[in-house]
C-alpha cells in the first residue's frame, strides 16, 4: 500500500490519498464510515476517528452529544449514530445525527476536533436521554475530572434550554468518586426511592495513612455497606482474594454487606430494593414509606414479585 495513505486520518473517497484508487476502496483494506468518507480497516475505530470522518462531510460543525461525552470518556447510551452540531445546512447522511446548533453554545477543541464542552454536552443530552442516564454521564465526566458536580449545579441553573429542568435536578444527584455506571444506577435506585443517601467512596485507612479499603456505596454509621460486583469479582482471581480478604475484615468489625448484581438493577429492582431496606432496618437505620418514582426508571420483570416493603 502507498506510504501516503497510510495514518489514521479518515479521507473523502472524492478525494483520496494518492495512489488510492476507487476500486481499492471497495476491498477490505478500506472501511467505509459514511457515505463518501472512508478509513484504513486496520484503524480501531474509535470516537474520535468516527467524529473526524463526519466532520469531512460538515467542515463549520461541532461534535456534540453523545459523541461529545464520549470524546471527553463520559458513559452514555450508544446511539449508533455521530452527533455534530451544525450552524448551516444540516448534512442528511446516515450514521450522522445533524443537531441545530444555537447560540451561546459553549465549545472548544480535543486533538485538533471542534467539540462542544464537557458542561455543555450535559447540557445538551439533558434535552435527548433520561434523569439515570444523565446522572451516570455526569458521574463520569467528574470521574474523569472533566467536571465538577458543583459545576455542573452553576450550569444547570442557569440553563434554559431543553430538558432545562431534567438538568437542574440531574446536577444536584452528581457525585465525585463514582466508580462505575452501575454504581450510579444502584445509589439511584435507593434515592429515588426516598432511602437515605448512601456514602459515595468511603474509605478505611491503615494507621499511617496509606488505602485499605473503600467502599463504592455505605452508611459508615450504621457500619452497612451496599456494594455492586460485577464480572471483574468472578473473572479475577487477584480481585476475589481481595475482596474475600476485605468481607472477612467487615465481619470481624461489625459491618455488614449487601451485594447487588447486574439483575438485581436490570430484572428485580424491588427485590433488591426490599434487601436494602431490611439491611437498613437491621442496623437501626429509620427507613422511610418509599416513593413510586424508582418504578419509572427501574421497570421490574413478572419475577420480581418480592415488593419493597
């Protein structure tokens, strides 16, 4: 293959690189993008080469939305599509989501691409996906120290856009330390339906100060701790002796844990919703009537007969 059209730069099949020719582009060497842009096949196709191939076809837009959360490592629901913010002719192409772009917008650059910034691509989604899927994509951005949660409250409240009040209350549920998607979704469950906050990011610490042990979700007080584990728990034999380690020091200290899985969130929320607040109640925590909003955002499956009581 021609040294020119090596790189990871995706290129207008109208306009390749020299030496490519039409009928090259159509082997497996080549992977198409969209219509008229295409990539070297042994390229991994990342957010960013997808949003510099779209912006072949739309030179004045921004990338934005889902595309924009994932540039800056935020977790949102894959679309299929890139996003770009456009202030003219919006391009009708497929595998391309053209958005409106207003004014005000607050935008910057990442490895040379326009994008809209990590404040305001919250913004944004807040008018496309949901209040859990807007909380675990702001718990991310503030994992990666794109935002800050209290940033994310100053923007929110002044924000008059679509989903302006989705923002505002997305914001206030934004916490520093969050480890996991799953993490968000299971301290979600508990809060919208009216639990008591659990501690994000709790840690124990040896006596000179160094890490011991932290825990994703808990009420240090009531020495509880609500713990989702996912597959790296079973996979990893290092993680399973840690973690088999660490439950022996909770029960020699008095703590107890509740551990949540993937379906306990996906298919018995109100199972698991009922553990909780057993487990609360056993530690002489005050545990609310619950609230019905948990049910919007956590539909529970025929098998989950067990209400939260």
């Amino acid at each position: 293959m021609p040294a020119s059209v090596s790189g990871p730069k995706p290129f207008r099949g109208s306009d390749p690189p020299s030496g490519a020719t039409p009928w090259q582009l159509r082997t497996p060497a080549f992977r198409r993008l969209f219509h008229d842009v295409y990539v070297e096949r042994a390229h991994e196709l990342t957010p960013l080469l997808l949003a510099q191939g779209a912006l072949l076809l739309a030179p004045d837009a921004t990338v934005s939305h889902q595309s924009a959360a994932r540039l800056w490592g935020g977790i949102v629901p894959d679309d299929g599509s890139v996003h770009l913010a456009c202030p003219g002719r919006r391009p009708q192409v497929e595998g391309i989501a053209a958005h409106r772009s207003g004014a005000g917008r607050a935008v910057t650059r990442w490895r040379g691409v326009p994008v809209t910034t990590p404040t305001q691509t919250f913004l944004d989604l807040a008018g496309q996906i949901g209040l859990v899927d807007l909380v675990v994509l702001g718990d991310s951005l503030a994992r990666r120290r794109r935002v800050t949660p209290e940033r994310l409250v100053e923007a929110a409240a002044g924000h008059r856009g679509p989903g302006a009040r989705l923002a505002r209350r997305a914001a206030r549920l934004v916490r520093s330390g969050v480890d996991s998607a799953m993490e968000t979704r299971l301290r979600l469950l508990m809060v919208l339906a009216g639990l008591p906050e659990p501690v994000v990011d709790h840690r124990i610490h040896w006596p000179d100060g160094r890490l011991r042990y932290r825990f994703d979700l808990s009420f240090p007080d009531a020495r509880l701790v609500i713990e989702y584990d996912g597959w790296q728990h079973v996979d990893s034999q290092d993680q399973w002796a840690t973690d088999i380690g660490r439950r022996e020091w909770l029960d020699q200290h008095g703590w107890r844990i509740v551990v949540v899985i993937a379906k306990d969130l996906h298919r018995t929320p109100a199972t698991t919703l009922h553990r909780i607040c057993a487990a609360l109640r056993d530690r002489g925590v005050d545990v609310p009537a619950l609230r019905e909003e948990w049910r919007r955002h956590f539909p529970s499956l025929p098998e989950d007969r067990r209400e939260p009581a």
